[in-house]
C-alpha cells in the first residue's frame, strides 16, 4: 500500500509541475545538424545563420532578449493575427530591422536541430525556445479550407494546420 501511495502522489506531483521539470533530449551519437557555429550573434537579439544568410530572432514572438536570454512568455495567433504582428512588429523597427516576415516552410525547417526533440531546435541559439508549433508562410494548395504548413518542434515534423489555430511565430528576415 505504502507504494503505491507513493507512486500515486509521485504522479500527481507530475501532472501538477507539468513541463517544469522537463528537459530537451537529444542523441549524443548523432552529429548537429545546426551547430552554434552556423549562427552569428548580431548584438542586437537576432542571429544570422551563416549557412542560409537568413537572420533570425533568438526569441518567439511575445518574448523579449534581455542581451542574453529570452524572457517572458512566447504569444500564440492564428494566422491573420500572426501576419499581424509581424506588420507591428516591423513598425516598432524592432533590432533595426522593418522587413520581417514569416518564413517558408524550407527556411523554418532549416533551424530544425535533427538530433534533438521537446524542443528539435538548438537552445544556445534560440533560448527557451517552446516545444510547440510555428508558423510558416507556405500555404497549402488542394485542400478544402484555407491551410499553412507548420514546423512542430516538438519534434521538428512539418503539420497541415488550419488558418484559425494559434501557433506561435519565429519572424525572419533575408533572401
């Protein structure tokens, strides 16, 4: 009895701190797919992939750098809302940049680190990046209602998802 009370309240314990305690795994014996050395660190919260000459931001969405981390919580929108706050963010020339965008499927996927999952994404470069999805700006053609194609990293898989679900937003600039 007495362990199973302890294996019930260990369980609860659990569902209680949710992700907290969580942390990203990744196969050692598998090389980087996207080394801390492929991104330069521009001082200004973005990084430039050296590989792909996009620049990024080092936080999603909703979250802010401090110099050397990000903080806060990153902000969900469906689609029309999540161009929306590209279109404000590129107002408040954030990181001296007015040209930010949502990127292509192909760009989004590129920072996808294939050797990790919860969160498939380097956290040196992208730190408290959420294991969530993230919007592209590559429609779906042949379907009946209006769809975008979302990068999980979770696991770093490529979704279909409706226009009205909220996912997070990781803006890109270059190319």
């Amino acid at each position: 009895m007495k362990k199973l009370t302890w294996v019930l309240a260990g369980s609860v314990l659990a569902l209680v701190m949710g992700p907290v305690g969580a942390a990203q795994t990744c196969d050692a014996n598998k090389a980087e797919s996207t080394p801390s050395s492929r991104f330069k660190d521009n001082g200004d919260g973005t990084v430039t992939d050296t590989r792909t000459k996009l620049t990024w931001r080092h936080c999603a969405l909703g979250m802010s750098w401090n110099g050397q981390t990000c903080e806060g919580q990153s902000a969900s929108y469906d689609f029309v809302n999540a161009k929306i706050a590209i279109e404000e963010l590129n107002a408040a020339g954030d990181s001296k940049h007015s040209d930010w965008r949502l990127p292509s499927r192909q760009e989004l996927a590129s920072i996808v680190e294939a050797r990790c999952f919860k969160p498939a994404i380097n956290l040196d470069v992208f730190p408290y990046s959420p294991e969530s999805g993230f919007w592209t700006g590559t429609e779906v053609d042949g379907v009946i209602a209006p769809r975008v194609t979302v990068i999980h990293f979770i696991n770093g898989g490529a979704y279909i998802a409706n226009k009205t679900q909220a996912w997070r937003v990781r803006p890109v600039v270059g190319k």
